[in-house]
C-alpha cells in the first residue's frame, strides 16, 4: 500500500460515521477494504468485524493464532431533550470536554439526516459572574432551525449525534487532520498490514479484529478476545502526541515513529520482540513507560479467559477526543509495516515460550 492509498483509506475511514453502540457505516468501509486480503470475514453478536487469514500449512502441528487489534468507534453524542424553542438538549458518548464544542457543525441521526450546530450564550449576554463558570453539557444545546413541532416530528430522544467535519490533508509535515483519527488510525495499520502480508507466508494463523464499544467501555475487545481465545495478540491505539506546552514523557514526537507501550499489561517477551523487529528492519520506534491501565483494548484483552499475552502500538495523535486530531502519514505507514514484519516474525517457538517469563 503506497503512501496516496494509505492516505486515501484513513480521509475515507475518517469521514465515516461509527458511534460507539452503532458502528454500522465505518464497519462496512472498513469490510470492503479488508476483504481483498483474507479468507473469511464476519460480525459477532456484539458487532465487532472480525477477519480471518490462515497461516502456512503445518501437517499435524497444532495451529497457533495471533489477533490484530483496533477499534473502530468514535466518540459522539445523543439526544436527551427537546426544548421549547426546539433546540436539542444533549449528552456526550465516549469522553467529550465540552469546551471544545460550542460552533461545532454536527449531523443528527433522526428520522433523516439533520444538520445542524452547537450552540451556547453568548458572552456578550453573560454576567461577568457566568462568564467566569465552567462551561458544562447543560450549557449547550443542537440548533436545527426547526421549530418545536418541526423537531419533535424529525427526532427522537436517543437519536445519535455525529460530527460534521471533513479531514484535511496538510502540507506540511505530511500530516492530516480530522475527527475519530482515535481510532481510525489503528484500522488503517491493520489494513496495512493485512495488504503487506497478502501474498507473504506467515506461519500463526491471523485474527483482524475492529472491536466495537471501546469508547465506552473496552466490550468488543473483551467479547472478541473470550471469543477468539488467540495466543497472542497485539492492540493498535493512540497516544498523545507533542503539542505546544507539553513534555516528555506525557507526550510523544509527531512523525517520531510508533510507540511501544512497556508495563505490567504487556507481556515483556512481545515488547522485546516488537523492538527487536523494528530495530532489525530499521523502524524508528519510541518507548513509553505504562504502569497502570493502559485504558485501551490491551487491557480487556490480557485477562480474557486464562490470560493472552498482549502487547500495544500505539501512534501519536494531538488534540485526542476533538473534531481536529491531528497525525503524521509516516507514523501511520510504519506502525503498520511494523506489526506486519512482527506477524510474520511469530513462529511456534516463540509462542510455547510466552508461559515463561
């Protein structure tokens, strides 16, 4: 996958609309791309889409699995009123800061697509008490420029709420901006890596897994790893990229190559593999020091039935849980040529040797 693809699929995968508990329109982007490089394709019953690729023929050797993970939500909002004036009264899916929010175009799920626009008091009209308060979800409101009755014929309470933002490609840097890069990013290295691995012997059998619900609560990643029972996997997530007024080792360089995560929730043998693999196909690849709950699919993930030996990639993103991330193209392309050369790299050996730390 060349690098006009590879920015292609993630503006396409970023446009796409998948809120957490409704991730029907990014699951089929993501199906469509995928089903050119495996063998079988599927949904479970949570709605994870799950991909299959069998490894080299071993006669009567017992298979061994390997799982590639990424979830596909995003973060969005729901319908919790409707107002007299008929504006939207709402409430945050996933971990939204409401100040980001205020002139955000939006589109409303009802009974047709809407759209329409944050909106909040101006503060030409606000005490100079309230101007100094917190702004907060019940400050805000969805204009339609719908009447009551207009909106109450269009939208229902529930009604989802995503965010009406085109990516951007920019120049500089060869980076791209857009909303749910968190976690698009993470399907787009799988895909990478299932195109690098297409015509490649391989010799673990091969779990693509787009888990559903991550926002809320890491339950695809849990379903998927109890259903799949691999025995091992990898999770592909963000984390925070350098911005303005942060430091390492809160933070991680744009364009610096992927990072990979070190911690009680990792198994150090694929941590020193994942480095081993970079460093012998001369991947650029940062480190980040993870003590506690990685917060990501890696995390449901090592404690599914007897345990799985996880490890996570992660690539740098700015501006996480907005409408504008932002991240780099390379880091994108190498973290997914990373996990592929990882993939190929795993044979039964190295799999018997993870019960032993």
């Amino acid at each position: 996958m060349n690098e006009a693809e590879i920015k292609a699929l993630i503006m396409e995968l970023s446009a796409a609309v998948g809120i957490s508990g409704s991730e029907e329109g990014a699951a089929a982007v993501i199906r469509r791309h995928l089903e050119c490089y495996v063998t079988r394709v599927w949904r479970d019953r949570l709605g994870n889409l799950i991909a299959f690729k069998e490894g080299e023929p071993r006669g009567e050797e017992k298979p061994f699995s390997l799982a590639l993970v990424a979830h596909l939500d995003e973060i969005g909002l729901m319908v919790t009123g409707i107002e007299q004036e008929g504006a939207l009264r709402f409430t945050a899916v996933g971990g939204i800061d409401p100040r980001i929010l205020p002139g955000q175009p939006v589109e409303v799920h009802g009974r047709s697509l809407l759209k329409g626009v944050i909106g909040a008091t101006a503060p030409h009209l606000l005490t100079a008490a309230e101007r100094k308060e917190e702004l907060t979800f019940e400050k805000l409101f969805i204009d339609l420029g719908l009447s009551r009755e207009q909106a109450e014929a269009q939208v229902r309470i529930g009604d989802l709420v995503s965010f009406e933002v085109a990516p951007t490609a920019l120049v500089a840097g060869n980076c791209l901006t857009g909303k749910s890069l968190d976690n698009r990013a993470g399907v787009v290295t799988m895909l990478i890596c299932a195109a690098e691995l297409a015509a490649v012997c391989h010799k673990a059998d091969l779990y693509f897994v787009a888990s559903v619900q991550e926002e809320v609560g890491l339950r695809g990643a849990t379903i998927a790893a109890y259903s799949l029972a691999p025995d091992l996997a990898v999770a592909v997530d963000v984390t925070h990229g350098e911005a303005p007024g942060l430091t390492p080792p809160d933070v991680f360089e744009i364009g610096g190559g992927p990072v990979i995560s070190v911690g009680p929730n990792y198994h150090p043998a694929l941590t020193r593999r994942l480095e081993e693999t970079a460093r012998r196909d001369r991947f650029t690849v940062q480190r980040e020091a993870d003590p506690g709950s990685s917060g990501t699919d890696a995390w449901a993930i090592q404690v599914s039935r007897e345990g799985i030996p996880c490890a996570l990639l992660s690539i740098p993103l700015r501006y996480m849980h907005t409408t504008v991330e932002l991240l780099s193209l390379d880091d994108l392309a190498n973290t997914g040529r990373l996990l592929a050369s990882f993939a190929r790299s795993i044979e039964r050996p190295f799999v018997e040797g993870l019960a032993c730390f």
